[in-house]
C-alpha cells in the first residue's frame, strides 16, 4: 500500500515538472500574442489619435494586463517624470525593468528594443511604416514561438511522465 503511494506520488510530481517546464511555451505564445494587441492600440493612440507617446503609453497600460500593462505605465512614468531624457532610454529602461522575469527569449526582446529606438523619431505617416514592419517582424517571432510550442510541449509532458517511470524501475 504504501510503496504504491509512493509510486503515485513519483509520477504525479514529475509529471506536474513536465507540464511546468512546457508550459513556458505556451506562455510566451501568449505574451507575444498580447504584445501585438497593445502595440496596435499605442499606434492606433500615436496614429491616428496624435497623442504624445507618454500619454499614449499611459493609455495603453491602462488598457493592457500582465507584463505590459507594467512595461507601458513605466515607459510613460519615465517620460512624464523626466527620468531619461530620450524615449529610447526611457524603452530601454522599461525593458529591462519589467521583462526580465518574463517567457520572452532574447531575440523577442531585442525585436523591441529595435522598435524602441525608431519610435517616435518620425513623423506619423513613416511610424505607421515602423508599425507594419514590426508587426511583420513580430509575426515571424509568433510563429517560431508557435513552432517550438508545437515541438517542445509534448516531449516536456511525455518526458515528466517517462522520468516518474524511470525512477520507479529503479527504485523497484
């Protein structure tokens, strides 16, 4: 009875290790996904509305949740605050601030870093230009992370599994 219980309990929790561990996929699946929905609303508040940046981050922080909503509330702090003096610095800072923690890989962070450094140094008609090539851009990062969801997260799960086994055949 009680070596049973063992057993069980070796498998639940290396299991439960499997789907953890493929769970970071999924995760940055979806901060990308939310990225793009709040970078179309700070172009739609930049572009279309012509709100200075800072209020329009403002905004957008408001209306975004999790690491966003963070990363958009410190990107508008810097610039109203006057803690750095260029909104590449202020994004920069953002960045490493609030993103550190976060399922994206450092390509994904480096794609907007990339973007931080050309917004808002242009008039609207060439920011909407920025905003198209980096949606292309974070397309393309969408569907790697997609592709490697797809390759990883079963193996994760399957290998959790297989690893509870393995240290029940050697235990037995």
């Amino acid at each position: 009875m009680l070596k049973g219980i063992g057993s069980l309990m070796i498998i639940i929790s290396t299991s439960l290790l499997g789907i953890l561990i493929s769970s970071k996929y999924n995760i940055r699946l979806k901060e990308i996904r939310k990225l793009r929905f709040s970078l179309q609303m700070l172009e739609t508040e930049i572009v279309y509305s012509s709100t200075p940046i800072p209020y329009a981050c403002y905004n957008v922080g408001l209306k975004s949740d999790n690491i966003w909503k963070k990363f958009f509330m410190t990107v508008s702090e810097n610039l109203t605050e006057r803690k750095f003096y260029s909104m590449e610095e202020a994004w920069e800072q953002a960045i490493v601030s609030n993103l550190k923690d976060s399922s994206l890989k450092d390509i994904d962070k480096e794609l907007l870093r990339s973007f931080g450094k050309i917004l808002g140094k242009s008039d609207i008609e060439d920011q909407k230009k920025h905003f198209k090539l980096f949606y292309t851009q974070l397309e393309q990062h969408e569907k790697m992370a997609e592709e490697e969801k797809k390759n990883n997260e079963k193996m994760y799960k399957t290998m959790g599994f297989l690893l509870g086994a393995a240290i029940l055949i050697i235990l037995v």
